[in-house]
C-alpha cells in the first residue's frame, strides 16, 4: 500500500511519484543509482539545480567521487557507498536506477557481477519502489536491440541478441531488467518508466573505459593514433549527454511508461567519427586498424518519433557541436594532471 512518508525538514509527501500541484519542484526526495558515473552526475547536477533532494548510491565501481564533490556540503545531497546487489532501506519518491557499468571494458572485466547488477540490482530497487511507493525509472539500452536486423531500431522491435556471448552479461541483463520492470508494474503496480539510451557521450566519461569516443578523443590529444576496430564501416549514433538527461527527466515526469528510445539519429561510421575527431582536435591524427571484438553490432540508430510524440523530446547538440565541449575536459583532465605529476 502505498503511504505517506514524511522526512524531517523535507517538505514533500509520497505521492508514488506525482507530483501535486503546489508542491511542484519543492523537495522532491530522489534517489539516483549510479549517481557517481558520467550519466548519473550530469542527472544530479540538473535535480539539484531545480532544487531537489538527492541520494546517490554508488559502489565506485567504475563510478568517481570527484564526478558529484562540487555537491559535498549541500544539504540536498547525500552519497551512500552501496552495492545495488545488497538490499537498501530508504524513503523516496522517484528511483533513477543507472547503476551498471556501461563501456563494454568495463561490463566484460566482471561478467557475473555485472548480470547480477542488472538483474538482483534491479530487482531491490523495484522492491524499493514497490515497498515505499516510488516512481521508478530504469536506464536500459540500445543493446537490447543486439546487432539489429532492423534499421534504425524502433521500439516495437524485439531485437537479435547472443544468449550466451561475451556481450551477454550486459544485453541480456537489461532485458532481463526490463521484463522486471514491467513485471511489477503490471504484478504489483509500480509506476516505471523505461529509457532504451544510445551511445553517449561527454565531459566526466572516464578517460580510459575503452568506448570509442572517449578512446579517439584521448588518442587526439595524447598524439596517439586513433584505433578503429574492424573496417571501420560499423555504425552507431552518438548522443550528447545534456540531451540525454533531458530526456530522462521528461520520461519520469510525463505520463507514459516506455520503453523510449534516447539517442542522436545522427548516424556516423567509425572513420567517420575519426574524421569528426581529426577535425576537432589534430588533422595530424594517424589512424590504426586494430582486430574487432566480438558479437560487435553491425549498425546502431535509433528511431526516435515515439520520443518526440510524446515527450516532446529531441536531441539539440550535433556531434561536431558537442565533441569541443567534452575534449575541453578531457584536456583538462589528461594534460591537468600531467603537469600535478610533473610539479
Ligand atoms: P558509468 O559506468 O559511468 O556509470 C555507472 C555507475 O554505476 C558508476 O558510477 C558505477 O560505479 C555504478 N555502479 C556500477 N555497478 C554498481 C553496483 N552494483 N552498485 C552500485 N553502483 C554501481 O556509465 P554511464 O555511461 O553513466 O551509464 C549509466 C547508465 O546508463 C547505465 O545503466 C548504462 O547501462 C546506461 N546506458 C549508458 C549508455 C552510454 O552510452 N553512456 C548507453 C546505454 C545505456
Ligand atoms: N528490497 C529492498 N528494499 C526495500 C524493499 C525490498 O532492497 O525497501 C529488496 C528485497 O530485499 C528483495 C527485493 O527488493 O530482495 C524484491 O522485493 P519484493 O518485496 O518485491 O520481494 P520479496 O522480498 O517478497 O521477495
Ligand atoms: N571502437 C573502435 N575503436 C575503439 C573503441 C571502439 O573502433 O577504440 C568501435 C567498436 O568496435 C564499436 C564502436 O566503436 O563498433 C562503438 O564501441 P563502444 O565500445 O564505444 O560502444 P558500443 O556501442 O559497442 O557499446
């Protein structure tokens, strides 16, 4: 049943999520799962902007301190050190579950963690949800769609996905997540919503978690040569983080449960994207093939009609619009801590 749960010093009730007239943006209790990951501390910086109250849960996993301290010291902020795998007490109204490593290097270094992330993970946090009434919102994949044998992916398509491959772990756990989260929507009446993201990227992804921006972009700027896996001629679409967290926020605010694909239609290959890189940052920039990995996805675009429909929602930054802002950081990053070393 759901119930009032009143915190001290919080004004705001439970109202499973909805938000009533009057209370609107005044302490809304949130917690962000994964809050200290590139995604989850751009949603943060955004809740605590609009003047929310947020819990991040995050084991530091692949997660950083330094991505949320610019929040230490603010009363509408709390970090919990928690594994999602454990269960978790906590009074809230909306649960933004993103804990889950996302680079393919990271999800592969622990495949057995990592479906059990995704599956007793989200399994606690939809208890969690259920038990104290919240709205729950989970942050799944385009890989649900595997390598896709439609293009771009829409929503209604089931996908082609390796039950028992290397990329298993990680796809198949989200779909499992996501028949999770329909099952207590539909068994125990839980309001969810579901967010089917593409490849995105921006300033805080980690520096070295193998995926192919942040690779080409570290590579640019260490004069490194840029390592294409394969031929190069496989595809993906590639979002810029902003418009991402808005389209989070308007699905767990609108009225509709998903799934919704959250991507840039924009669709590059990867020595198209290598250009865009060479472009940006060195026109010097050398090129490597190196092998492919395994069960890699052929193409990747999302179809985006059912987002705009009904959330109102589309991409506004172009990849050769956003690029700048992430290698800004990055520069910073890399060569800010090379001159600490130095010093
Ligand atoms: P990230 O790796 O930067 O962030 C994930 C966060 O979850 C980290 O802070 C990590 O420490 C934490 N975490 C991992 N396992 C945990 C556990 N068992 N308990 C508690 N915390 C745990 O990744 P991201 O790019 O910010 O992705 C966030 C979410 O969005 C993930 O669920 C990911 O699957 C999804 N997603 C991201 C992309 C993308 O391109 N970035 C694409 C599709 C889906
Ligand atoms: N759970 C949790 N926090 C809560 C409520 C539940 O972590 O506040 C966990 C609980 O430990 C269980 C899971 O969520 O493993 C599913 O809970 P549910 O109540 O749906 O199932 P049950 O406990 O009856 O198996
Ligand atoms: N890739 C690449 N060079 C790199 C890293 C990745 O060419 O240094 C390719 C990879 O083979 C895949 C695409 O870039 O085809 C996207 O990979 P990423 O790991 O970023 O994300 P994915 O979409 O596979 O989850």
């Amino acid at each position: 049943p759901r119930r009032p749960v009143l915190h001290a010093g919080i004004e705001s009730f439970n109202m499973g999520g909805k938000i009533p007239l009057g209370l609107k943006r005044k302490g809304l209790r949130i917690v962000v799962t994964g809050g200290a990951g590139f995604v989850g501390s751009h949603l943060v910086d955004r809740l605590i902007a609009r003047g929310d109250s947020v819990i991040v849960v995050d084991n530091f996993f692949t997660g950083n301190k330094d991505n949320v301290m610019h929040h230490f010291g603010n009363p509408r902020f709390e970090l919990i050190r928690h594994d999602v795998v454990e269960p978790l007490l906590l009074e809230v109204d909306q649960i933004y579950h993103l804990a889950c490593p996302a680079s393919p290097v990271h999800y592969k270094y622990n495949p057995i963690k990592t479906i059990k992330t995704n599956v007793v993970g989200t399994l606690n946090m939809l208890g969690l949800a259920k038990r104290i009434g919240a709205r729950f919102l989970l942050t799944s994949t385009s890989e649900v769609y595997g390598d896709p044998l439609q293009h771009p992916q829409v929503e209604t398509y089931w996908g082609n996905v390796n039950p028992i491959g290397v990329r298993s772990c990680y796809d198949e756990g989200k779909r499992t997540a996501e028949t999770l989260t329909m099952d207590y929507h539909r068994g125990a009446g839980v309001e969810v919503r579901i967010a089917r993201i593409f490849n995105t990227y921006g300033p805080r992804m980690c520096i070295d978690d193998g995926r192919v921006v942040s690779n080409f972009v570290a590579q640019a700027l260490r004069k490194e040569p840029l390592t294409v896996y394969g031929d190069g001629n496989q595809t993906r679409s590639f979002q810029y983080v902003s418009d991402l967290v808005e389209g989070l926020i308007r699905l767990m605010e609108g009225e509709h449960v998903g799934p919704f694909n959250l991507g840039n239609p924009g669709e590059f290959t990867m020595l198209e994207l290598a250009k865009v890189v060479q472009e940006t940052i060195d026109s010097e920039a050398k090129i490597e093939f190196r092998a492919n990995t395994e069960d890699d996805p052929h193409k990747r675009k999302p179809d985006i009609t059912k987002a705009k429909e009904l959330l109102g929602w589309k991409p506004k930054v172009s990849l050769r619009k956003g690029l700048p802002m992430m290698v800004s950081d990055f520069r910073q990053r890399i060569f800010g801590d090379q001159k600490l070393k130095e010093s």
